[in-house]
C-alpha cells in the first residue's frame, strides 16, 4: 500500500458511471453465450440411430409366386440343416445359385467348359421370412430385375412347397467378363435372349 507522496502518483480518480457501464456490457456478453449443454452422442449412438433409419426406410417385404418367372424344385439335404433344427443361412445362397446356373445352362447360354464370356458374382444379399427344413421341398423363383449392358441383377424367391409367399428373397449381381482377361464385356446374344422372359415389369 503506497503512501505520501507516491500514494498521490499511482491513484486515479475511479469513475464510478464507467465501472457501472463495464459491469452490464460484461453481464450482457455472459447472458449472450450461455447455451444449454447438450451431450455429443457417441459412436455407437450415431451408428444404431443411423442402421435403425435405414432398416425402417428398407425393410423388406415377402413377395408372391407371381412375381417369379421360372421355378426350380429343390430337394433340401441333411447336411443343409444346421444345430438350430432349420437349413443354415448360408446355404440359400446355394439354392440361389442352383437356380440362375440351372436355367442358363438349359437354355445353351452358359458354357461353363469352354465358354468365353463368364459372370462374375459382384454383389449379392438375402432377406429371411421364415424357415426352411430337411426334409423338404423348396421352389426356387427366379427373375431378371435389371438386364444391363454387361451385368444382370437376378432376384430369388425361395418357396416353401405349396407356399404362396416367399420363406426368403435375395439377389446376385453377374458382370460378364471375358474368362482370360477378365474385363467386361458386352452380354453375349445368346445369354440376352435367354433373360429377356426372366425380365420383371417395372412397378
């Protein structure tokens, strides 16, 4: 605490209107940035919210035989059902190719020996209804949804016997290729004419 001589040096005046203004200005930008504290959600929080809106905006309904253009009968085996008493997951996919390559290889579009131009599976997926046993009969549906320029998008309908609507519903993607370069290629004439009755109408 200065006294005298220098008290009188380092004491200003206080003006008492500037400190009162300086106190409200300083109130008034607090008031101005308070906000609410609101959590970030977490990782996890943001993936689940984000896989529940894409399910409700996706999910899948069970079509009927009528919209199938060709039906293969298929025979499940013992060795299909799994320790849950059904025919394991995996094993659609089976069924799903059993029916494409069975219907290609009797209409002469596929040439699995000798032929030059091969489909590759670039995508595929499966939606579960209901399940599928052994023993029993499945129907396999096949249609065509997009026949493209050098790929074709097959959907399956997978029918319990007598069944009117699907126990499970999947789809391949096939880009053709050339087998040594494996490059696309145009759809060959022969494999375009044989899909051109599978095609399904628009909805």
């Amino acid at each position: 605490m200065f006294t005298g001589v220098w008290a009188a040096a380092f004491t200003r005046p206080v003006d008492a209107r500037r400190t009162r203004r300086r106190h409200r200005c300083h109130r008034r930008r607090r008031r101005a940035t308070v906000r609410p504290w609101r959590p970030f959600p977490t990782r996890r929080q943001a993936t689940v919210s984000s896989h529940r809106s894409d399910m409700s905006l996706t999910k899948p309904v069970p079509l009927p035989r009528s919209a199938y253009r060709h039906f293969l009968p298929i025979t499940t085996r013992w060795m299909d059902n799994d320790v849950y008493g059904h025919v394991n997951n995996v094993v659609y996919y089976s069924y799903f190719d059993t029916v494409v390559n069975e219907y290609l290889i009797r209409r002469g579009a596929l040439d699995v020996e000798r032929g030059e131009t091969i489909g590759l599976v670039v995508e595929t997926q499966c939606n579960y209804f209901a399940p599928l046993v052994f023993p029993q009969c499945v129907e396999a549906g096949l249609r065509v949804a997009r026949l493209g320029s050098s790929s074709v998008r097959y959907e399956i309908g997978l029918f319990a016997h007598g069944e009117a609507s699907a126990a499970a519903q999947g789809h391949f993607v096939h880009v053709y290729v050339d087998r040594a370069t494996r490059r696309p290629v145009p759809l060959p004439e022969p494999l375009r004419a044989a899909l051109a009755p599978l095609v399904a109408q628009a909805a």
